[in-house]
C-alpha cells in the first residue's frame, strides 16, 4: 500500500495560512472542534492537467479535509481543514470565517452547484472545476485509527494515477 497523503491533521495545522490572502489586519477568526471524527467517505476528483483534489466531511458534516495531489505550487500535497455547509438542492461550500478591523467576511476554497464542485486556489485568482472520479475515490480511504489522527492512504494498482 502506497501513502498518498501523510496525516492530515499535522497538514492541516501547518497549511492554515494558505487559506485566503493575508493581510496584516486580516484575522482568521474560523474555530474548529479539537477533535476529527470522519462523518462521510472520501471523494476524490479529477481537474485540469492531472490534479486530484480529495475530500472528506468530518465532524458530522460540519468541517471539511480537502487534500490536493498533482495540483502544483504551495498547495501540493497539502490537506487543508475549513468549514463545511450543504445549502440544499445541490449547493455546497467550503470555507473560512476571517475578520479584517471590524468586519467580518468569508473566504471559499470550494463551492458546489448543482453537485458540480469548483475549488478556488488560495493566494491567487485561479479556479477550475471538479468531476467527480468514483474509481479514484475507490483508491484512497479514511484511515482513523484513533480519534484526533486522520489519514488517506492510497492503493496503487499498478496504473498509477
């Protein structure tokens, strides 16, 4: 069995900062829950170029992982860990709560219409969207060992991907 991520949790913590463009007075003001329960399956997707990006809804759907794979630059690799809301009717997002002086706003790593997910790359002003891939989906799993220690792995069939 090939690792395809490391464990997200240690990712998260040290990729927080590429959530959203920083400014000196922006403040992430986001609070999760210390502890990761997963509450859904991981869903892998396809974008331009190769890249991968994998999702898994943890503490009941609240909160989100989106690791990226093949997707180039800061983000490589890493697993981010943000907020989680399904509005209905096929519209989701995935974001950051921030607080610049007084006001308070959001930032989005994803959001989805009509099931058809678009990822927003922190830090600059590209976007793509995702199609769904249940064959790579089938290649990675949630691994959770013991509460608070969350990891993806990968099986290589041979293909690589």
């Amino acid at each position: 069995m090939i690792r395809a991520a490391a464990c997200l949790i240690a990712a998260v913590v040290a990729t927080a900062a590429l959530a959203a463009s920083a400014l000196a007075d922006d403040k992430v003001t986001t609070k999760f829950d210390p502890k990761i329960t997963a509450s859904g399956v991981v869903k892998a997707y396809k974008g331009p170029e190769g890249a991968i990006v994998v999702m898994l809804e943890i503490n009941d759907g609240k909160e989100m992982l989106v690791h990226f794979k093949k997707i180039g630059g800061e983000l490589e690799g890493k697993t981010l860990r943000h907020l989680y809301e399904d509005l209905g009717e096929g519209k989701k997002n995935v974001y950051l709560d921030h607080k610049r002086g007084s006001k308070p706003y959001r930032t989005y790593l994803a959001s989805a219409r009509d099931n058809q997910w678009e990822v927003y790359l922190p830090g600059t002003n590209k976007h793509f969207e995702l199609s769904y891939s249940e064959s790579l989906s089938d290649q990675f799993k949630a691994d959770v060992p013991h509460q608070g220690d969350q990891t993806v792995t990968h099986e290589d069939p041979g293909q690589g991907y």
